[in-house]
C-alpha cells in the first residue's frame, strides 16, 4: 500500500464515520506567535477545543503537514540515528470536539488498523496512563487486546497543551517490528531501541488546568489523534525503517544522484532526503532563510543538509536539485508545493551559493581542530569562531562533533557571544551602531527559537 493510499484510506474511514475532511493548514500556525511551527494535527482546531472557534462540525479528520525542528518538539538531532523520526512528517488525525469519547475513539483506531489495514492485533501494543482505569476497561474488555502486549505508564501517556489549559490522558499504540530489531517494549529498560514503534497516539482532552494547578474536568470531553503516515507506511510497506518506504527511496535516489554519492543506505543520504522535506515545505508556506525566529531555524537545516552532502564529498550546488523529485513525489497531494517550486528551488540555491563561500575552509578548521583535540569537548572559542566566521550555527558544529564522540561547549560559546556583543555595544558609543544587527544574530540563534514556547501538545 503506498503512502498516498494509506492518506487516502484514513481519510475515507473517518468520513464514513460521520468527521468533515479539513485539508492541511499551513506549517507557520495562523495566529498562534508562541508557537513555533505546526507541529500536530490539533495545532490548527485548539481554538476550537478551547471553544473560541466554533465549527460547524464536531468531528474533522486531517492530513497535516508537520515540523519538528525546534521548541519542544524538536527531532532535528534524532534524524539520521533512528528509523523513525523526520524533521517533516505528516500526521493523519481525527478529532472530536465534545462528541465522542475514549469509546469510540479507541473503537475507531482498532477497527481501521485491525480491518481497514489488516495489520494483526498479535504485532500492536498499547500503553495508556497509569491512572486511566476507564481506557484499560475498554482496551481489555471491548477490544480483547491482549494482557501480554499492554502497560500502562507515567508521563509518556499524559498530554497538556502547556502549564494552563486542556490536557489529559493518553493511550499510544505501537507495531512490533519483530526480534531482529534491538529494543523493548514500552515501559521496558530498553524501550529506546526501534523494535517497537509508535504509530498512533490517542489523547484523551478531558480536563481544564488551572492557574493553580487544579485539574478541572471540561464540560465537553474531546478527542485528539495523531497517526504518523510515513511510520504507517513503513508498516504497510513490511519495511522497518520509514527510509525504505515509496516515497522515501525515490528521494533517496534523487539525493545519490544529486551528490555522486551511490550508497543510499548512508546517513548522510537519509538526513538529505529528509531536509529536503521540511525545508521545501517551509520555504512553500513563506519562511525564508534569515538569522531568527522560524528562518533561522530553516537556515540551519539547509545547512546541515549541505554540510552532509559535502561530508559526502560532493562540492557543486546540489540540494536545490532535489525539489523536483519532492514535486514528483508530494505534488499532486500538496498543490501548494508544485506552485512554488521555482521559488523553493532558487532560495535553496542561492543559500548554498552563500554558505559554499565558507562552509570548505570551515570544515577544514573544525576537522583540524577535532584531530588534534585532546579529550572529547570542542572548546568554546572554536565553536565561536566556526560561527561567526564560517556561518556554522552551533547545532552544526555539534553534528559534526557527534560523529567523533565529541560535545562542543556550549557554555563556552555563548561566553564568547556575550563578549562579542559587549564589544559591539561599547564600539556603538563610538557611532559603529552594528549592535542592533548583533543582538538580532545572538539573540535568536542561541534563545529566540527556545523562547517561542511551543504550547501544542507533547503526546
Ligand atoms: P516518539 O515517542 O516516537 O518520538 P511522539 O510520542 O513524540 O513519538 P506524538 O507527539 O504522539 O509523537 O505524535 C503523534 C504521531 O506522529 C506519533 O505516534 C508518530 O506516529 C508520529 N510522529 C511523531 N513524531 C514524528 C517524527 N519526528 N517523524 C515522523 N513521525 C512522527
Ligand atoms: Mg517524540
Ligand atoms: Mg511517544
Ligand atoms: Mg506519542
């Protein structure tokens, strides 16, 4: 089953059950500047959990674009170490705003992954929280889920939007990959291995926090899914890594073709094909490169994306080349993406024109300084000058670090960044006002994007 089918099927199921097909929203939230990118499905419909937003349905079901690059939810480091986390990814959701409950939204789940996609009930896993007896009751006893392949846990299974406001209960369901993969079950010591992977998370919106931290049942219990396709394809497609579905090996391809680099199974290849995704995508829903907020965040996958395409020794603009694959692949799901591909495609060149410049005598320096470091942090004032003079943002350098074992400090940078705009303030006495500029540069780079709190859910 390809990944345009799995969509296409999802969708279908909830429309037949009665929920109103709302098409993807942008990736940059539409009135919400605390929030950094759209991060899951619910994102768009909070103001209408919150009751602010009324609809004219109480049952939607979406395929929404998402970005996990920053705040909260931020993936970026786990992209090129496991099988299942992407910068970009879609989430296929389905929501009740004060209508169905635990009930059915557990019912609903089950029947679409045992009988819409057929996938045995022996290969699923399903955890809820510690105190949720209600959805263990219905687990166990309406569905028949086996005792053997449940827990129930703490934190990973209770979901608040942040420190006021809807949060609750939540109940995750996984696929067993099968004993060829290392890791646990959830719960277990060893759950961080990619044996078990998580599919689809249900959450339960049953209470209202309080400033005081009080739990106040909502007057309208609601319900909020997210099922991450690329996984579900992955599952469909009886391949363990989301590298190896439809999709992915056709970016791949364009990636090996793109960079001379023929291995496809290499690293560097998958976090390319991955950055591809969410930098396209971006730059479609109208954030450029810059150095703060949301665009620096983009700049900063850009060039991790071309610092592993030269790790792979490739030296010519190549990334941009990788837009019309995207197009082939996403296009006719994402009109919105053909229509400015031109545009992806020439921003994307003209950033790898730009960091070109600086990005070889850089790397030449982080290599040099990395041989003959004496134990495994990367000093400050390295990390600094990689920065200010070869454009490296710092999660750049700790990329590159992390591939010999080392951690650059960080502590040290931002000392030396501090230093730097002391300087720029005391030349500014002296009429050379570039302490604006500065302070935009430091500010952003190191806490601007920490700083746009992301207050969407932690499921
Ligand atoms: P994980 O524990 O694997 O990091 P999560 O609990 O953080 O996942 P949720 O916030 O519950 O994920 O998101 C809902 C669903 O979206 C997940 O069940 C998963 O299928 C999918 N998903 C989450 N993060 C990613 C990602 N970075 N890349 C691809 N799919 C993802
Ligand atoms: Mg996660
Ligand atoms: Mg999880
Ligand atoms: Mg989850």
């Amino acid at each position: 089953m390809k990944s345009a089918d799995i969509r296409q099927a999802f969708l279908t199921f909830f429309e037949e059950h009665g929920h109103t097909i709302v098409p993807s929203s942008s990736l940059v939230p539409g009135n919400d500047p605390t929030l950094l990118f759209t991060n899951a499905g619910m994102v768009p419909f909070k103001d209408v959990f919150l009751g602010r937003d009324p609809r004219p349905y109480v049952r939607a079901t979406s395929p929404q674009r998402c970005v996990r690059a920053g705040g909260k939810h931020n993936d970026l480091d786990n992209v090129g170490y496991t099988a299942r986390h992407h910068t970009f990814f879609e989430m296929l959701g389905n929501f009740s705003f004060g209508d169905y409950f635990k009930r059915d939204a557990i019912r609903f789940a089950w029947t679409f992954l045992t009988e819409r996609l057929g996938l045995p009930a022996d290969k699923l896993w399903v955890t809820v929280h510690v105190s949720d007896d209600e959805a263990e009751r219905i687990w166990k006893d309406e569905i028949g889920i086996d005792p053997a392949r449940f827990s129930k846990l703490d934190e990973d299974n209770f979901w608040q939007m942040g420190d006021t406001g809807p949060c609750g209960p939540s109940s995750e369901i996984f696929y067993d990959h099968g004993p060829e993969v290392a890791g646990g079950p959830p719960g277990s010591p060893d759950e961080d291995g990619d044996r078990y992977i998580e599919i689809w998370n249900l959450v339960f919106m049953q209470f209202d926090r309080d400033s005081g931290g009080t739990l106040n049942p909502l007057p309208k219990p609601s319900i909020d899914t997210g099922m991450g396709l690329e996984r579900v394809a992955a599952v469909m497609q009886g391949v363990h890594s989301n590298y190896e579905i439809d999709l992915f090996r056709n970016l791949l391809d364009a990636a090996a073709q793109a960079t001379g680099y023929a291995d496809t199974s290499a690293p560097s290849l998958r976090v390319i094909a991955d950055h591809i995704r969410s930098c396209a995508f971006l730059i479609t829903d109208d954030v450029l490169p810059s150095n703060e907020g949301r665009g620096y965040v983009l700049r900063r996958i850009i060039r991790r994306a071309i610092r592993h395409g030269h790790k792979l020794g490739t030296r010519e603009p190549f990334f941009h080349k990788l837009v019309a694959a995207l197009d082939a692949e996403m296009g006719d799901a994402y009109p919105e993406l053909r229509k400015t591909r031109t545009q992806i495609e020439k921003v994307l060149l003209k950033e790898e024109e730009q960091f070109a410049r600086t990005l070889d005598h850089g790397m030449g320096l982080l290599t040099e300084a990395l041989n003959t470091l004496e134990g495994d942090v990367l000093p400050g004032e390295t990390v600094f000058k990689l920065y200010d003079t070869y454009g490296f943002p710092f999660d750049l350098t700790a990329d590159v670090c992390r591939e010999r074992g080392v951690t650059p400090d960080e502590v040290g940078f931002q000392r030396e960044l501090e230093a730097q705009r002391e300087r720029a303030r005391a030349a500014s006495q002296f009429g050379a006002d570039y302490t604006a500029a500065l302070d935009l540069e430091g500010e952003t780079a190191f806490t601007g994007y920490d700083r746009l709190e992301d207050e969407a859910r932690v499921t």
